[in-house]
C-alpha cells in the first residue's frame, strides 16, 4: 500500500493513548497531564496543544538508544521506536486512531 502525505498527517494527528489502550492494555501509566511506558519508565508521553499531537521523550540513555534508527517524537516514531512496528505498519496502524 502506496503511504499518502494526508495518511502520514492522520497517523501522527491520531489518539496513541486510546491505540495503546486497545492494543496494548496497561502499558501506559497515566503521571498528572503525561503518561509512562510501562516496558520503558523513563519514557514521558504527552499531549501537545500546540500541535494537537501526542509526542514523547525518553530520559535515560537505555531507551534513547533502543532503536537509534527512529528519529522523532511524534506518534509514529514512537509506535516505530517501541513497539517494533516498520514506518508503513504504525502509519496503516495509528490512522485508525483518529483524534
């Protein structure tokens, strides 16, 4: 499948909580206004206002440096980064997340 620049836009616009929620429950823990990763505590998730995107950060060098290949702090580099998904499956993945 041919990944459009409007399915790369909906990917990273998508709810990452209510996709982890579903496909993986209990992962995240909710901290105040941002959420942890379960399998890496040092990740920070967060919901930008600005952008009207979810982004995230990791803290601790183990997780910064777990696939050094992603670059990025948007929905799809995180579904790419952790959970092992290749660029075309979290952009097919996160659109039917809409948020």
């Amino acid at each position: 499948m041919k990944i459009t620049n409007l399915m790369k836009q909906n990917a990273r616009d998508a709810d990452l909580i209510s996709f982890m929620n579903e496909k993986y429950p209990g992962r995240l823990k909710k901290c105040g206004s941002y959420w942890r990763d379960g399998d890496y505590p040092d990740v920070t998730i967060w919901y930008n206002e600005p952008y009207e995107q979810y982004k995230f950060k990791a803290h601790a060098q183990k997780s910064q440096d777990y696939n050094a290949e992603v670059i990025g702090s948007d929905t799809i580099a995180y579904v790419r980064k952790f959970l092992d998904y290749s660029f075309t499956e979290a952009v097919e993945e996160l659109c039917k997340y809409p948020q």
